[in-house]
C-alpha cells in the first residue's frame, strides 16, 4: 500500500509543479501584451518579448527568437516604419507561451511519453 500512496504523492506534486509552470507562462504572456497595449508607439515587440522574458526569467527560459521554449507575438508590429509601430485602431494582439515540462515521477514520464508541452495564451485588445 506504501509505494502506491507514493506514487500517488509524487504524480500529485508533478501536477502541481506543471500547473506552476503553466501560471508562469500565462503570467509571461500577460506582461507581453500588457506592454503592447500600453505603450504602442514607445516599444516594438523586442520590448515586449524582454517584459515577458522577465516575467518569468527564474523559473522558465523563454526566447522570442524561435526555438522551445518561446514567446511570439502576432500580429508583429510593422517593421515599414521608424521606429517600428502598430497597426493603429482597435485590433487583437495575441502573445503566446509555449515550453516543455519533464516531469520527475518515472511512471507519469511513461505514460505521458516524457515531457508535456505546456502552452499559455493571452489576446488583449488595442485601443490606439
């Protein structure tokens, strides 16, 4: 009955430190976008993408260059102008999060194939 209780423990703790991670991600996209809205003609997305990145810098390594784990924004702000600005008017802005969690449990690693992707998505409104 010991081992079962503890499997049972350890899947529980997996599960919360994934939820974790998935509340970080989620906080990380907010700021992003945050950012976007507030500060339209101040910021291109580079400043957005670091807002983000620091939002969740000590637990999840986030890049927006590409790769996993990554934050991309969409629409991109347009490049056309100098400095780089949004689209003006009333549009979505969606940031999104996506990582990889492993959890530490070896039966939840087979039967979930080893890692989990965790993806967290936040679309705001502009208002300029």
């Amino acid at each position: 009955m010991a081992p079962l209780i503890a499997l049972l423990l350890l899947g529980a703790i997996d599960l919360t430190r994934a939820f974790y991670y998935y509340i970080i991600l989620e906080n990380a996209t907010r700021e992003s976008a945050r950012v976007l809205i507030d500060f339209p003609y101040q910021f291109d997305d580079s400043e957005a993408c670091r807002a983000g990145i620091r939002e969740a810098q000590s637990y999840v390594t986030l890049t927006c260059s590409g790769g996993s784990p990554t934050l991309s924004i969409s629409p991109s702000a347009s490049l056309a102008t100098t400095p780089a600005r949004r689209v003006p008017g009333r549009n979505p802005v969606t940031v999104t999060a996506t990582t990889t969690f492993t959890p530490m449990t070896p039966l939840i690693q087979n039967f979930t194939g080893g890692t989990i992707t965790l993806r967290a998505q936040t679309t705001m409104m502009t208002w300029y």
